[in-house]
C-alpha cells in the first residue's frame, strides 16, 4: 500500500490503544471530533463528542478495565475512493490481569481524517467481546 496521510493517523491511532494513552489519542482528533460506537455495549456511550470528551471518555473506560491490549492484527486497511477515509479491519488481542485469560475483539474502524486530524470516528466492535466473551479466548 502506497504511503499515505491516513496510514500515519491509523498507526498513531493503533499505538495510543495499546498503551492505553487517552491523551495521545484524543490529539489525533480535531478539537470538534466525533467518535462513534454503532454497535452499542454496556459501558460507553453512542457517541462522544469534541476532543476533550473523548480524551475523558477513553481515560475512564481504560482506567476501569483489566484488559491490556498486547497487538492489533490488521486484516485489511482499505483507502476510501473518498481521499479523507479510511477504513481498517483489526482485531485486538490482549491479556486479562491476573492472569484470568486472554481477549481477541474484532472490529472495522472507519476514519475520516482531514488536514492530519480524525474528524469522525465509525468504531465497530464486537460487543460480546467486550463486555462478557473476553474470557473465552
């Protein structure tokens, strides 16, 4: 795949979630970014809002959880006819502290990205996953 703009954000975006970084995150959005969840699960809202509720947002899921996140396997990044979108196929797999077990949650993440900063986030993810299939893996 040819280097592009979008595939920087994307590999910023990836490393922010697996060092659990809700700050190094939200400065990849636009100050009046949108991050939604289609596919609603306990715990996080539809949609956040702006930057900074997004940034507040991540630090609180990600400061509740047991789940660290050890890799993102991509199993397809496709650049949009669309030159801001992108989209990504990933899987996130991780561990559960304590030992209790590992996770894999698929998911399709979609990003418009203007002028180098998401300015819509479209976030897939298996809810089952998530909320109660993580010890299954």
């Amino acid at each position: 795949m040819t280097d592009s703009p979008l595939l920087d954000v994307l590999a910023r975006y990836q490393r922010a979630m697996l060092r659990l970084d809700a700050d190094a995150l939200a400065e990849l959005y636009a100050p009046d970014g949108v991050h939604e969840f289609p596919f609603r699960f306990p715990g996080f809202p539809a949609r956040l809002e702006g930057r900074e509720e997004i940034r507040a947002g991540y630090k609180a899921a990600w400061s509740g959880t047991p789940a660290r996140p050890t890799g993102i396997e991509e199993t397809g990044v496709h650049l949009s006819t669309d030159p801001e979108v992108l989209v990504a196929e990933q899987t996130v797999r991780g561990e559960i502290a304590g030992g209790r077990g590992e996770f894999a949650i698929p998911g399709l993440l979609v990003l418009r990205v203007r002028d180098g900063l998401i300015v819509h986030a479209r976030d897939y993810m298996d809810g089952l996953a998530v909320t109660g299939g993580l010890r299954e893996q």
